[in-house]
C-alpha cells in the first residue's frame, strides 16, 4: 500500500480532508468511491493519520506508520475476505462488537469498511445505528468504500460525506512507474492492468507477465491461418483461467482502437512504442479493424458468462484471421 504515492496523486482530496481537519469539521462518516486502484483505501489512512499525527498528517513519523503498517489500537479495517464476493453481516457485528470495549489509547476511534457496496442490505442497515450512536463515548470516524454509490443503502449515502476518486491519468502512472526502472511499452501495458501505481511496478517486474507480453507481441503479428493455428496449439495450455485470456483480450484491444487512430498523430496512441506495428497493422488490416474490435468485446462479455476459457481462446484464433 503506497500510501505516499495516493496522496500525491489525489492531492485535492487530501488537502480537502486537511483543511476539514484544521477548521475541527471532519464528517463522522465518509463515502469514498470510485474505481478500483484510485487511492481509496490509501486516502482512508491518510485521514486517519491526520486525526493522529503531530505534523498534520506527515505520514512519516512514528504514529503515521504505526497507523500504516494497521498495527494502530484505534484503527480498525475490514475488506472482503479472500474467497468472498461480499462483505459479510458478521464481520461488521464483528467491528461493531471491538468498538464496544474501551480503547486503550485516547482519542478518535476510526472504522475502514473496504467494499461496502457488495454487503447485503440487512449488513448495510445494521450499521446505521452504528454511525449515527457509536457505542462508546469516543470521537468514532467511519470511512466507507465502493466501486460506486448505486449499491450503497440510501440511508448510508445521506449519513455520509462523498468523496468521488477520479483515475489518475495514464500517462501520469505510465510516467511514475517509468521512474521505478520500468521500460516504457512495460510500464504502458501494466498500467493498462490497473490504475495503482504500485500494483503496476509489481505486474511489470512478474515473470508471467513477461511472458504475457511476449505472446501478445506474437499474436498482432499473426498474418495467415496456418500461424494462428500454431499459435493455437503452441499456447492453448498457457491461456488456462479468465485473468491471462482478459490481459491478451485487454491490449489486443487497446492495439486496435490505436490502428484506428494512428492516422491522426502518434502522440494520440497509447501504445506508441508499437507505432511501426500499428501503422502496418492498419494498413494489412484496414477493412477488418471494427469487426476485430467487435469480435473483442464480444469474447469479454462472454467470459462475463463464465463461458470455457479455453472456447474463448479457440473463438479468438478462429476469427482472427
């Protein structure tokens, strides 16, 4: 969790939050949403680092990293637990029930719930007591995050401050992972995998992603039927689960929307290390670029349906060409 990096990018917000803090008027809850990777859950710590720490929120001394590292008394964090799609009505009577005891150290108590838009209705609503009466006489700060709002009890939403996280540009990620000694087409194609600048340095420097690349860069490349098929046969066994099948489908992508726009300026393409490609690409391929693009989304919505995986890869090659 780079939490250093998040405030950097959604610096308004956290000088939002500040001020808030400064002029005594933080929110006894808050909604932060948006998409995943923005800085939500990064931006949650912040607050609470300002609510503790002596410099304003320096998130360098010795409190802002006992807060960072969750090893701090009065902070409390749930997310969806590994192999859950939910938040779960037990975790929060959970929460609720730890809020119940003193706290040995003084001062605001914080509740970080990461996900609140998968939990039931009935867990939502349980906690609506809970926001408005906390349970001891302590300051209690409650920080929500979602995806979006439309899953979130209306109820919730009108206790709440609302805090929308814009995605940090590309360019500006691409920028800022190119600064950890990632090379630029690498720092673009895990960048287009997430939009945390940390997640993205990860991803760049995985050996599977290595090869990845490599197999993407061969299949644009493909030319005739007798290739496909090879490819086919050469990596049908790699492309086994949904993840690796959405990355080839994602840049694949990306490539094609480029070749419909590599007319105007090579400035407009995401991925202009490729530009060479892109322009023959365009020019071998020039009538078939919107039925390509069409058969692309096509494959994602079938995964949605939890279609084989090895059938979308089968679909892919076959119409390839």
């Amino acid at each position: 969790m780079d939490v250093k990096t998040a405030v950097r990018n959604q610096i308004r917000i956290f000088n939002i939050l500040k001020q808030a803090k400064l002029n005594n008027r933080l929110s006894h809850a808050y909604l932060f949403y948006g998409e995943e990777g923005v800085g939500k859950k990064e931006m949650a710590y912040a607050l609470a680092c300002l609510l503790y720490c002596p410099n304003n929120g320096c998130l360098e001394c010795e409190v802002c990293q006992t807060i960072l590292e969750g090893k701090h008394l009065n902070v409390e964090y749930i997310g969806v637990e590994q192999s859950k799609t939910m938040i779960s009505k037990e975790q929060i009577a959970s929460l609720q029930e730890e809020f119940s005891k003193t706290s040995l150290i003084e001062g605001s108590r914080v509740y970080i719930i990461d996900g609140i838009d998968t939990a039931s209705v009935a867990a939502q609503n349980s906690l609506l007591k809970f926001i408005e009466d906390p349970i001891n006489s302590a300051q209690t700060i409650g920080i929500f995050l979602a995806k979006d709002t439309s899953n979130v009890v209306p109820t919730i939403l009108s206790r709440c401050a609302l805090q929308y996280f814009d995605a940090y540009p590309l360019e500006k990620r691409v920028e800022q992972v190119m600064e950890q000694n990632i090379e630029l087409l690498d720092a673009i194609l895990s960048c287009c995998l997430t939009n945390n600048v940390l997640e993205a340095k990860e991803i760049a420097e995985d050996s599977e992603f290595i090869r990845e690349k490599e197999l993407f860069l061969k299949f644009i490349d493909l030319r005739n039927s007798k290739e496909a098929v090879l490819f086919y046969l050469d990596n049908v066994a790699f492309f086994d689960s949904e993840r690796k099948i959405s990355v080839l489908l994602k840049w694949t992508l990306l490539f094609l929307e480029d070749t419909n726009r590599v007319l105007d300026s090579k400035d407009s393409l995401i991925l202009q290390p490729l530009y060479d490609k892109i322009k023959m690409y365009s020019v071998d391929f020039k009538t078939k670029i919107k039925d390509k693009i069409h058969l692309i989304l096509n494959l994602f919505q079938k995964l949605q349906y939890n279609v084989i995986v090895k059938n979308v890869f089968h679909e892919l090659i076959v119409n390839w060409i």
